[in-house]
C-alpha cells in the first residue's frame, strides 16, 4: 500500500508523496501538483507551509521543546555557552578544544571594524534607530572585505569560515559602537583577552580612563540571553535570510535583510514593546489585571506583548529558563524592578483567564527578557539589536544550508490574484 496522501480535486485525484523528518514530522509534498492540476496550495503567513527541510533546530510547539542540533535548549543553557552554542548551531556538532580555540581565534582576529565604518557610524543622526544602523552595516560588512561577499556561493562557501567569524564578531562591535556615537560618547575598540560577551559590555560601558567588569552574574545573564535566542527555525527573519540567500546572495546581505525583518514588533521588536507595555501600566497604577482585560478586547491593537506564538501553543521552553535567570539577576545586582512584579502578576492573571486558555497564549521569550536587558543597563532601543546579535548563528547557518545545497531553487511563492479583472487604458484627458 502506497504511503501518498490523495487529493480529490473535483472528480480527479491526484497521488501526493509524503515527506518524514528525524523527528517524525510528516509533510505532504505538493511541489508537483500545480503542474498536474493546475491549483496551488493557499496558506497566508505560511503557518502550515513547509518552506525547506533543515537539519538544525527542531521544535515541537505543542510540547514546548526547542532543541539545536538535537541538544536540549535547557541542558545547553545549563552546560553551555553562547559562543560554544553558536558554534553547534554553525557547523552541526559541538567544538572540540582546537576547534573551540581556532574559532575563539578567528572571532578575536576579526573583531575590529574597519575605519571607514566607524567613520560612516558617526555619520547617522543622533536619533537613529540601531536596528537601521545595524542592517546597513552588517550589509557594509561586504563592501570592506569583499572576498567574503561574491554573491558566487561556490567561492563563499571556501570562505565560509572566516565571513561566518567577521558576521559573528563584528555585529557586536558595530552594536557597541552605535550606541557610543548615538550617545556622543567616544568609541571603545575591542579588547583583547576578553570573552565575547565581555567584550561587548566593555564596548557599551567603559570609559577611555575606567574599564567597566562585568559580574560573574551579569556576564552570565547576558551569555544565556544570547543563547537563547540563537536560533529558532524558520521564523520570520530566518525565513528572510533564507530567501534572499535563496537568489544566490552573500552571507553579509542576506543577515542584513534577516535584521530588517527582525525589527517588527510582532518578532524581534516584542521585547521592546513589553517593557514599554509594562511601564505603562506601572504608570497607570494598573497591577496589570486592567491591562489583561483591555488586551483580550483588542481594541486599539491592544495585544499582550511577550505573549503568544506562532509555533508554541505551551509555554516557550526559553520564557521558562529566561524567567528564572532574571529572578538571579535582579537578586544579585540588589535590584528591585517594579516591573518584574507586573510581569509576574500578568502571567499568573493571563494563565487562569479563559481567553488566553482556549487560545493557548502563553509567555514567549519576550516576556522576561527586557527585565534581564534592562537591569545589565542595555538602553530599550538596544534591546532588538541584542536579539539579532543573539540570532546570527542561526541566520548563519541556514544562509549555508541554503548556500550548500547545489538543487537549491530560488524561493518563489505563487499568490492568488484579486485585482481588476484586464481592461483597456483611458487616457488621462477622458479619465
Ligand atoms: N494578546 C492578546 N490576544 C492575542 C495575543 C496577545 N499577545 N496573541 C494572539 N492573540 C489572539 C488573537 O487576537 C487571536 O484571537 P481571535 O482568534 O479571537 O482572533 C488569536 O489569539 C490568534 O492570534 P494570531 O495573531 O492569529 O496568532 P499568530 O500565530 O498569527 O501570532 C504572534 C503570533 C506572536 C504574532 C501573536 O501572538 C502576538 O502578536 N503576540 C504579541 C507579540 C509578541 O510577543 N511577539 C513575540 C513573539 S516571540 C519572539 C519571536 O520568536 O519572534
């Protein structure tokens, strides 16, 4: 007995082969049926379309699991770090100690920005977005080393390594140095002997005669924040990157388009919008139980930021861990956010109400994470950029999925079309 699913379409059926990943998910395979039938498959916001097979990260939303590379994300949170995570996510196992030390070389090597980008970084307007700065200069990546950036992915692909650790190392140091000159602060160069996260906030806070430490904590907080965020499969943005990768694209503009998609409020920029949500209602004097009430109206696009997803319809398995960390945080830093309150009582009020029960609307990575940014002292328009910093790895490594594969086909969707049906040109004169 054949295993295809059959598709009557009038009084025709047509014999659809079924595809199964390593986890036992299952796809009807309708590459071939417009061909054969002449219907495509309507699916707006492809929330049951699967757009490419990947062997990276596997998530099952109705069980909240997330694992890269087969690893659980809570035992890599546990047991790893953001760089040797990254590093899985790239090239498929985790590092031994040369890899891990030719990588950390790679991305030391590479840290720096070139002059002419520091120069066009204090040329942006004071009130720039640093989500705009950042896609324009990581697509100006390509332009200072463009060996790396043929849009020939056969030579990418050999340079694979070094373009991978320029993205990697330098995103961090073109985010620091956004936010310095944004500020009208001097720029802070990279930092030898420092680790990547380190790094970073010694980028964003010292000052020319006072290095910032970081805390064991606050170090830790930040290195966990990244992982998480690492990859998540075929998001918005990654699904971005993989397009545009798709016309044989380099590494450099395809991440950059991934950050433009990453900046919408309904992806990436949720984290911002929770914050200014839960200041709000610390402002308003509301406890947040107005607010819940208002959100399941929805009037206003009145929505409950960091809560709810695509693919999760349980708790994100990252709002768990990043819940957790941010309780640590605050304790050690001796913080006390009145909005980590807001937040807990929103979800505990969110968790009983029917509205988000029957429509499974649990907290997403969002919800917590602005609490951590915001008490390691990363202003709120930083906060999408550390979620793309964060993201990289995955962009990455599905650019090179896209980029190895030697059948890949240009994505192309089909529509359907429901303008004017065709009609003769008036000219202007008898309009
Ligand atoms: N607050 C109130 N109602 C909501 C919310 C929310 N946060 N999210 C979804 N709903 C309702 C929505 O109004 C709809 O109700 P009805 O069936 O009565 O029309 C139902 O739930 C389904 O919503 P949807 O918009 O069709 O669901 P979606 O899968 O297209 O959207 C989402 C997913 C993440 C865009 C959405 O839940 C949302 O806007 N959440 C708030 C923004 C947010 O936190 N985004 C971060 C996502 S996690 C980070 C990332 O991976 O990018």
């Amino acid at each position: 007995m054949s295993n295809d699913a059959i598709l009557k379409i009038k009084d025709k059926e047509y014999s659809l082969p079924m595809i199964v990943g390593s986890e036992g998910e299952t796809a009807i395979d309708t590459r071939k049926l417009r061909n054969q039938s002449g219907c495509i498959t309507y699916d707006e916001g492809y929330g049951n379309t699967g757009s490419c097979q990947s062997d990276i990260t596997f998530i099952d939303g109705e069980q909240g699991i997330l694992r890269y590379r087969g690893y659980p994300i809570d035992e890599l949170a546990l047991k790893s770090d953001f760089i040797e995570t990254t590093y899985l996510i790239i090239y498929g196992d985790l590092p031994t100690s040369e890899q891990r030390a030719e990588f950390a070389r790679l991305l030391s090597a590479n840290a720096h920005v070139h002059s002419g980008m520091i120069h066009l970084l204090e040329g942006y307007s004071r009130d720039a977005h640093p989500m705009a700065i950042l896609s324009a200069m990581v697509n100006s990546l390509g332009c200072y080393d463009p060996h790396l950036a043929t849009n020939d992915h056969k030579h990418d692909l050999e340079n694979f390594s070094e373009a991978s650790a320029v993205a990697i190392s330098k995103v961090r140091t073109i985010a620091a140095v956004s936010y310095r000159v944004s500020k009208g602060l001097p720029v802070i160069y990279p930092k030898e002997g420092l680790s990547y996260c380190d790094n970073f906030l010694h980028m964003m806070f010292s000052e020319p005669n006072q290095d910032y430490v970081a805390t064991p904590e606050v170090s830790h907080a930040l290195n966990l924040l990244l992982l998480l965020h690492a990859d998540h499969e075929q998001n918005c943005s990654t699904s971005t990157v993989r397009m545009v990768a798709s016309s044989g694209a380099n590494l450099s503009a395809s991440t950059s388009a991934g950050i433009c998609a990453l900046w919408g409020p309904k992806h990436g920029g949720a984290n911002m919008a929770v914050i200014k949500m839960l200041e709000s209602i610390h402002a308003e004097g509301d406890d947040g139980s107005r607010f819940v009430e208002a959100a399941k109206t929805g009037k206003g696009g009145k929505r409950l930021m960091g809560f709810g997803h695509r693919v999760y319809k349980n708790f994100d398995p990252r709002a768990k861990i990043i819940g957790q960390a941010c309780e640590k945080l605050l304790d050690s830093l001796g913080i006390e956010d009145p909005c980590l309150d807001i937040a807990r009582h929103l979800e505990s009020v969110a968790l009983k109400d029917d509205y988000f029960i029957e429509r499974k609307l649990y907290p997403n990575v969002d919800f917590y994470s602005g609490i951590v940014m915001r008490a390691i002292g990363i202003p709120l328009n930083m906060f999408t950029v550390m979620f793309a910093i964060g993201r990289m790895p995955g962009w990455i490594a599905n650019w090179k999925e896209v980029a190895s594969d030697p059948k890949g086909k240009i994505y192309r969707p089909r529509q359907i079309y429901t303008g004017p049906v065709k009609r003769d040109y008036v000219s202007i004169e008898n309009r």
